[in-house]
C-alpha cells in the first residue's frame, strides 16, 4: 500500500504511537520522537506497531465523497494505463515468439 499517493503521508497526521519491543516492553512517542523516512519507519525494524492515535479535521460529509470519489477515479485511471501497458507487452512477446 502507498499510503502517500493521494496527496498526504500516513505520519502528517499521527500524534502519537503505541510499540513493544521483543522483550513485552510498551513504548508510547509522540510523533515528533518518531523518526520517518519515505516508506520506512526505524522505529518499527526491531519493534512492533500496537497503536496508532491520528488527528482528525471535521469535514462535511459531500465534501470526503468528492474526494474519495476522485482518489477512486485517479486510481482506476492509473490501473487501466498499467493492464493497457502489460497487454501490448504480452502481445509483442507472441510476436516475437512467432516470428
């Protein structure tokens, strides 16, 4: 999953995370002691995530429909240039058997 491709990263909007180390230890940090890099978090290499608290912005219900409807809309629109792309590729390798 690329929790960032519409727009916002997963950690722009957490506050505060709940981990175990392996020994059972548990561990709460506010997200300004979490170290992220794009698509990893240290933090998590030897620990595992329990809980995550998130910071939420009341928004009217029509106006997350409009956006849901177009992250879907975007995401569909890139699927099927993906499946166009790997049937040109399928097509061009029987070809090229059949020659």
């Amino acid at each position: 999953m690329n929790a960032g491709a519409m727009g916002g990263a997963t950690f722009d909007i957490v506050e505060l995370v709940r981990f175990m180390d392996r020994t059972g230890n548990i561990f709460e940090k506010p997200r300004a002691e979490v170290p992220v890099e794009y698509r990893a978090c240290p933090v998590f290499v030897g620990n595992i995530a329990l809980a995550a608290v998130f910071k939420g912005v009341p928004t009217p219900r029509a106006e997350i429909e409009a956006k849901l409807n177009e992250f879907n809309r975007r995401r569909w629109e890139v699927s099927r240039r993906c499946r166009a792309r790997v049937a040109r590729s399928k097509i061009r390798r029987r070809f090229r058997r059949a020659s």
